[in-house]
C-alpha cells in the first residue's frame, strides 16, 4: 500500500534522428526573388521547433553525391519529429529537399542538451561529425551484460583518449541496432579512432551502411550558399 510519498519521476526517453537530405537541382531555376521567399519559409519553419526540440545541422555537399545536408535532431516526442520534417518538407526550400538517408534511435546514456550540465551531452560541439549504422552479431547477443558494458566502456575511453566526442547511447529503432555518431576537430583523429574499431569490437558489431561525413553549419548560412 501506497504511504502518500510521491515516486521518483520517470524522465522521459529522448529520441535522436539523423536525417541526410538531398536538394534538387530544380531549385536552381527558381527566379532569385522566389528562392529568397522560399529560403525565409523554410528556416522560419526551422526556427518556429527551436523551443521544443535540439538540432544541429552539417553540410554534406561536395562529400557525397546523394546528400546535402545532414541535420540532427533530439526530441522526447517521435511525433514532434515527425511533425517537423513533415512541415519542413512542404515550406519553402523544403519542397527541394529529399531524404536520402534517416536512421532514428532512443538515447539510453546522457542527455542529451544544448548546454552540457552534469550527467548530460551537448552535440554540435566538434567541427566534423561521422556517422555510422552498425547491426548486433550473434556474439554481441550471446555475450553477458557486463561484457557488453565493458565493450562499450572501452569504444567511450578510446574515443575520449584521443579528444573525440562519440555521441553516447544510440540505441536504433529502425533497422540498424546502434548508431555511432562521433565529432572530430580534425578528420585524422577520427580516422585513427577508426582503424582501431575492428580491435575494440571484435566479432560483436558489424557495419551497415557508409559511413556520412559532415561538416558543422548553421543551416541558415548552409541554404544561402546553395543558391
């Protein structure tokens, strides 16, 4: 029987998505007082989620010849991040825009937030971010808990060791099993880290798909360089 003391509150789960949009070329052919109008509908859309949800966005042009823009978004609401790409999609610049890639996933670490305070992770801080989907292997499912958390203990301390920040807790909720998600100052000090990932994970981890490179860019400055 309850004695009337109030529980622990139950934080809500955040939810992390990563979507890589392509912009068509179309859009070019816009007279250039319609791009103006249609660049303002698009980042006031953009700007009108700024209290509900956290986003970072990173330019992917010239890296890779399907996507863009490569925009991170962090919300305790999947609908809301579905309202958002469904508005964004239909104002403005948006209506060029095309998802090439979206890997979706529940954070189960730190928070996330836009200033990091005790127990929590800000993203956006690093210059290059690089992110990876990855599946569980039959070795990571028959592995014990503690082998597990001793794994991941080891990728964290390594990425830390050399100045990275690995994005933490990226549980997919898609068809991938875990997302990394790691900022570099330098593309050398990821490509170092990542020469050690086959030693750091064995035969539990297995890539699924390319790994996306991104470079940090205010949205607003990213669509007025593309035209």
């Amino acid at each position: 029987m309850s004695d009337g003391t109030p529980g622990p509150s139950k934080v809500e789960a955040q939810y992390v998505q990563y979507v890589l949009w392509r912009l068509d070329p179309m859009y070019h052919n816009l007279e250039s007082n319609e791009r103006i109008v249609a660049k303002q509908h698009f980042v006031g859309t953009w700007e009108s989620f700024q209290s509900r949800a956290l986003f970072v966005s990173y330019a992917v042009t010239g890296l890779r010849s399907d996507c863009d823009i490569l925009s991170m978004r962090v919300s305790t609401s999947l609908e809301l991040l579905q309202d958002m790409t469904t508005r964004l999609q239909s104002s403005g610049t948006g209506r060029f825009l095309s998802t090439s890639y979206s890997f979706l996933a529940r954070a189960s670490g730190p928070r996330y937030a836009a200033k990091a305070g005790p127990g929590e992770f800000a993203p956006g801080q690093g210059r290059y971010l690089f992110l990876s989907p990855w599946t569980h292997t039959a070795e990571w499912h028959g592995a014990e808990p503690e082998t597990r958390a001793t794994m991941e203990r080891a990728l964290e301390e390594e990425a830390a060791r050399r100045g990275l920040r690995l994005h933490p807790g990226l549980r997919g909720l898609d068809e991938v099993d875990e997302l990394l998600a790691v900022e570099a100052d330098k593309p050398e000090e990821y490509l170092e880290f990542a020469d050690q990932m086959d030693a750091l994970r064995g035969q539990t981890h297995s890539q699924a798909g390319p790994t996306f490179v991104g470079i940090l860019k205010d949205l607003r400055d990213h669509i007025d360089t593309r035209g």
